[in-house]
C-alpha cells in the first residue's frame, strides 16, 4: 500500500521518521508531501495513493474524487471539520483521528494563557494569581479532564457542563457540573473551550453568552475560531472594559481587534495547542499505527465517519 503523508504545517523530523519507519516496517510505501504550496498539488499527490496522514490540511470532495485508490484518512489530532466526512462515505473511505495524542500539549497551553493573562500579558503593571479562582470548562473531552486536573493543583475551584458527560464520571474527576451553559458562564472566571465546530456550535459562542461571565472574566479558545461569533465579541469587548479574551486560532480580523484592545486580546501567531515536540510525535506515531491496523486487522476503532 501507498500512504501519503501530506502536511502543509509538516511534522517534526523525528516524527516523520517514526512514522515512515511503522509504515516501512510493516511492507508499505511511504511518500511525503510536506510545505506544499497548492491545493493542486494535494490533488496530484493523492491521485494513487491508498491512505492519507494529514495535520490542518484541508481534505474536501475534489481531494476525495481525485484520490481514486484512497481507503482512509487519518487525521493526527481531534478535531475533523477540515475533512468533509459525507462525502468521504459517499466515496468509501474510512476517516480517523487520533483523540487524546495532543491533549496534554493543549491542557497546559490553556494554563499557560490563564497566567498571560492575569500577569496582563507581562507588562509591569499588578497582576493576580490564578490561585482561588474559578474556571469554566465547556466540554469534558480529553483536553477538558487535564485542564481541570492541572487548574485544581493550582487551588482554582472548576466547574464544567458537557451534556454528554453522565454525573458519575463528573464526580470521578472531582468537578463539578452544572446545569446550562448559562450558570457556566456566570461561575467562571476564566471559561475555557473545547467543542468541536460543529453546525450547533459554529458561532454560538455569542454576545449574550460571553455577556454572562463575571467582571473580569477571561474567556479562552484552544478549540476553533469559527466557534466565536466574531461580530459579538468585538461589541462585548468594547462594552465590557473589564473582559479578556485569548486565543491560539486568531480571530479573522484580529489586527483590528488587537489595535482597539490591545491589552485585553492576545492570539498566537499560528494554532499552538498541539505544537510540541511530544504531541507531534505522539499524534503522528498513532496516524501511522492506526493505518497500519485498519490494513493488516480491519481495525475502525477511531473512525469518525459512517
């Protein structure tokens, strides 16, 4: 079999080996397209080959139809909306992602933006500390676990809402849950995101959700920029002087926002919630060996697609 490993944002040296060297070793081929410049390129790429690795790279029905001999596409990571999964099923190709592999990276990123943002961004004026606040996770995922794991060793209190979590595995993790997304906002001092972007989700983080967070509140997204409705937070922003926001997926118009809040909006130059040496590899390894499993053992176990 031919697997493609196809990354505009590559992959680290070391993981692009220990991906090649499962895929070698298991009697497959393995050819790299990394940095390309063009969707065409992707399209030429993918035209004989029988399974795909990809990061952020954008897998859409005229990259399915163009790849004749695909049977599946391993996302490394969690989220798939750059993958358009009916038509993958409509072409019989198995989609999957790697849930869990870059979670810590993005735990500790979200920590990491909580003290930014208390200590002002850095800048020399007085700061607070995180210790005795209260943070808000919204869903309780695997990132959502660590974070609340990491945010208690900290003395923070945390609460959490995800209507798919049961109550016992909330009292497991020692959080606690609460009953609308409504009470989350109101609780948190700082309300970190994990949803996925969804046609629920999508811009449903609005004016009069993020209206709801207490004076001097901070809102976090490590999840995706198309959850925020972008319109409402520049009016929100410029309503509540006293609200933060920060981001590792930059707002559409963040050089606007970041001239008119300056000290109240940061987002990183490109996502960083999975850029770290340990997250790249361990995403990577666990694309290639869950290819390597579908061919030699029929295993889907991670399959997002139907």
């Amino acid at each position: 079999m031919k697997i493609l490993i196809a990354t505009q944002k590559p992959f680290s040296a070391i993981a692009v080996k220990g991906i090649i060297d499962i895929i070698e070793k298991a009697g497959h081929q393995a050819i790299t397209l990394e940095k390309y410049a063009e969707k065409s390129d992707l399209i030429k790429a993918v035209e004989d080959v029988d399974a795909l690795i990809i990061r952020s790279d954008k897998v859409d029905a005229e990259v399915l139809d163009a790849a004749k001999k695909l049977k599946i596409v391993v996302r490394a990571g969690a989220g798939v909306d750059n993958v358009d999964l009916e038509k993958a099923s409509e072409n019989k190709v198995v989609v999957m992602n790697t849930p869990g592999q870059n979670s810590n990276a993005v735990a500790e990123l979200v920590l990491a933006f909580m003290i930014y943002m208390s200590r002002n961004q850095f800048n020399p004026s007085t700061g607070s500390e995180l210790k005795g606040k209260t943070i808000g996770i919204q869903a309780f995922g695997n990132v959502g676990r660590l974070v609340a794991d990491k945010a208690k060793a900290l003395g923070m209190k945390v609460f959490a809402f995800d209507p798919f979590v049961n109550a016992e595995q909330f009292a497991e993790a020692n959080v606690e849950a609460v009953n609308s997304l409504e009470e989350l906002y109101q609780k948190s001092d700082f309300l970190s995101l994990h949803i996925p972007a969804t046609a629920q989700t999508i811009k449903s983080i609005n004016y009069d959700l993020i209206n709801k967070l207490p004076k001097n509140a901070c809102l976090i997204n490590t999840a995706r920029k198309e959850v925020i409705h972008e319109e409402d937070l520049a009016k929100i922003l410029r309503d509540r002087q006293d609200l933060k926001y920060i981001t590792d997926v930059a707002p559409d118009h963040y050089d606007e926002l970041s001239k008119d809040f300056a000290t109240r909006i940061f987002a990183t130059s490109k996502k960083m919630g999975a850029q770290t040496a340990e997250a790249n590899v361990n995403a990577g390894l666990a694309a290639a060996k869950q290819i390597i499993d579908f061919f030699e053992k029929g295993i889907v176990k991670f399959q997002v697609n139907k």
